[in-house]
C-alpha cells in the first residue's frame, strides 16, 4: 500500500512505546525520537495504565516538554492530542496482552496535533507456536492500532507474564 508522504517540517519527532518491565509489568515510554532517539536519551517511563494526568506528568519530565510548550518561531503543540495517543497507547496495551513492546518513531507533534509515522510491533509467541495463531494475534494488533479500538485484542494481562518469558 503506498501512502501520501507526510509533510509537517515545523513538527517535532518524538517517541512513544509500550513495553513489559521484567520487575514492574507493563510500562510506557516517552520522549524525544528520530534517528538519534539513543544518542540524545532524552526519555521517561511510567507504570500503566495512564490517565490524561498521568500522561502530562510523563511528558513534563523531559527536557523536549520545553520545546513543545512553543519555543521562538515555533507554536505550542496541541498537547491534549499528544495526551490522549499516550493513553490510548496505555489502553492498548492493558488489553492486548500479546503485544511484548510496541515503539512509535517518530511520533511527530506539532500544532495540529499527532501522526505516527512509523510503528514496531513485538507480539509474544503463542504456547503452540502456530504460524496461524501468530497471524491471528498480529492481525487482532494491527486491527486494533489502525483502527484505536482495543476491543480486538481482549485478552487477559494475567496470561502476559508466561508467554513474555518464552519469547
């Protein structure tokens, strides 16, 4: 499928993801993205699930949130729609259970809101291991990320911790 090439010059590259902490469960991650995402390690993580509060305080911890909040020639982003792909990326992943680490980068932001550019998924391995499951559990994920539902991927947290450590 070819897509129209995005063009927002003035948006800044973040990145936002979802993880399994060994210790502490699911987390979400956020800060500033791009290519050099590592070199400039400008990121915060947070215990899901998060709410538009908890969302706030996870970007207010970075030094990218000056920069967002409108700098010289540049407008504020439209914060509340950065809040809100931070939640709904937090709800994703409390119901979908199969997905191990999801990172959006870049996620630009600007002031006409959020776009994901590019998505990574990691699903974790079914107990069969059939390539038919595995299909099924990627097509119930990218349902439910293409669409912002999560109804798809219902699937208990419970059932998360055996699976992730086989993958």
């Amino acid at each position: 499928m070819v897509q129209p090439m995005i063009q927002r010059p003035r948006a800044y590259e973040l990145i936002a993801g979802i993880a399994v902490d060994a210790t502490f469960g699911p987390i979400a991650l956020f800060g500033q993205g791009g290519t050099a995402v590592e070199v400039i390690a400008d990121t915060a993580v947070a215990l899901l699930p998060l709410n538009r509060a908890l969302a706030s305080d996870l970007v207010s911890r970075k030094r990218i949130q000056k920069l967002l909040d409108g700098f010289r020639d540049r407008k504020p982003i439209k914060r509340p729609a950065l809040e809100l792909a931070l939640v709904q990326l937090s709800q994703l992943a409390v119901d979908c259970a199969k997905i191990v680490e999801l990172d959006i980068n870049p996620l630009l932001a600007d002031k006409q809101g959020v776009i994901a550019l590019d998505v990574r998924v990691r699903i974790a391995p079914t107990s069969g291991g059939s390539a038919g499951e595995a299909n099924a559990a990627a097509s119930a994920v990218a349902s439910a990320i293409s669409s912002r539902s999560t109804r798809q991927c219902q699937s208990p947290r419970s059932h998360l911790q055996s699976r992730v450590q086989r993958s």
